[in-house]
C-alpha cells in the first residue's frame, strides 16, 4: 500500500506538470460519412508527449488520472484544446469540422458542464453543431434521469451527445428507447473481425438495425480494411 501510495504521489506530480507544460496532446480520429465519402467530423483522443517516454496512450496514464480524481481536470483540459483546434482550423482553412470529445462519469455530472461549454463556445466563436459529446453507456446507467436532462439541454444548445463503446457495458433497451441521443458508436472490439466471424456479424447487423429503428445515426469504430469499410456501407453503417 506504501508503495502504491508513493507511486501515486509521483504520478500527481508528473501528470499536474504536464498539464500546466502543455504535454498532454490531441490526436484526431477521422469520421467517415459512408453515404457522402466526405470527412463528417474527427475524434479527439489524448496522448501524452512524455519528455523522458515520448508519447504515451491513453493506457498508460488514464488509470491514475481516476485514481487521483483528475479526470475532470483533465475533460476540462481537453475540451479546451479540442476548442481551440477548432477555431484554428476555421481560421486556416474557413471549413469547419465537427469534434468529438469523450467525457467522463464526473464531468458529465458536474452541474457546472453546461456553463463551461457555454463559455468555451463563445471565447472561440464556434458554433455549437461543431461540438460532440461523447459517453459511455456507464456513466448514463449511473443516474439516467440526471443524465437526460443534461443531455435534452446540450441539445437544445445545438451540441450533439453520442453513446461511445456500445455493447461493451450495461446495454438496455429501455435507456436507449428513453435517451434522447443522436448517435451511436459501435464499439471497435465488434469490428475487428466482423468481417471474418459470423457471431461480431450478426451484432453489428443487430446493432445497426436497432439503432436506425430508434431513429439514431450508427458510427462504427476501429475500421481498418477496405473489406470492413464495404462491408459496413453494405449494411446501412452511417
């Protein structure tokens, strides 16, 4: 436990000195609209440019930013990035990209969430269709009427709200019948080999099914091949 303890303690320092640094970094993930063949938006995903271990994934760091209670420091952090990206693009090129920021349990419940985005949209001059929320299904099955409240005011600002990793945590039909969410991300464990397995084939067909019956867009993720793309426009993947 000692041990722990002091590793912890390192971890706080390094991952505080980081923030304030501007080590931890963007990378972007495209969305691909399997109707259009045009770029519909890009994926926020954090990584780490360490000064001594170059840049670090998500796995290496997220588990003590939890343990640490940081991880709303770090949404606010990233949320802000994704902002000013955003603008920088509009700026350089005058096209506008929609970004996708993942949030987590803490932040998505923070009272707060609404005004910060808020404010955020205004310092940037970006309309707010160019913002996607992303959640887990977990932090939705946490408290789902606190959760759809947030999200019914997000969407009346103009902000879309997705469910991200679907089928990996607590799926119920009855919060996706209730949620008033405009997309769902099929989760890259169910495309890796839907291609080649006749089991990931039928959920991503079912997934996808479901989802346009409830009136929700379908966005799978982690496609890799050629093979996977065809075969998701075949199935009416958004």
């Amino acid at each position: 436990m000692q041990a722990q303890g002091r590793k912890l303690v390192e971890a706080e320092k390094a991952i505080r000195q980081g923030l304030s640094n501007g080590e931890f970094i963007l990378y972007f993930q495209p969305q691909l609209n399997l109707l259009t063949n045009r770029i519909d938006g890009v994926e926020a995903l954090i990584r780490w440019s360490h000064p001594e271990k170059g840049i670090l994934p998500p796995s290496e760091f997220l588990k003590d930013i939890e343990a640490l209670g940081l991880s709303a420091e770090l949404d606010n952090y990233v949320l802000e990035l994704a902002c000013q990206a955003n603008a920088r693009w509009y700026q350089q090129f005058k096209r506008r990209v929609a970004i996708a920021v993942n949030l987590s349990a803490t932040e998505f419940q923070d009272p707060k969430l609404v005004a910060k985005i808020q404010g955020l949209l205004v310092k940037y001059e970006i309309p707010p269709r160019y913002l996607e929320l992303e959640i887990t299904e977990n932090v939705v099955i946490t408290d789902i009427r606190s959760a759809m409240d947030t999200i019914v005011v997000l969407q009346n600002m103009g902000i879309k709200v997705s469910i991200d990793d679907f089928g990996t945590g607590y799926s119920s039909l009855a919060y996706l019948r209730e949620l008033p969410i405009d997309k769902i991300k099929i989760d890259r464990s169910f495309i890796t080999e839907f291609a080649a397995n006749d089991s990931d084939l039928t959920i991503v067909k079912s997934m996808i099914r479901l989802s346009h019956g409830l009136g929700k867009r379908v966005l799978a993720e982690g496609v890799e091949s050629i093979e996977q793309l065809n075969l998701l426009r075949k199935l009416g993947c958004d």
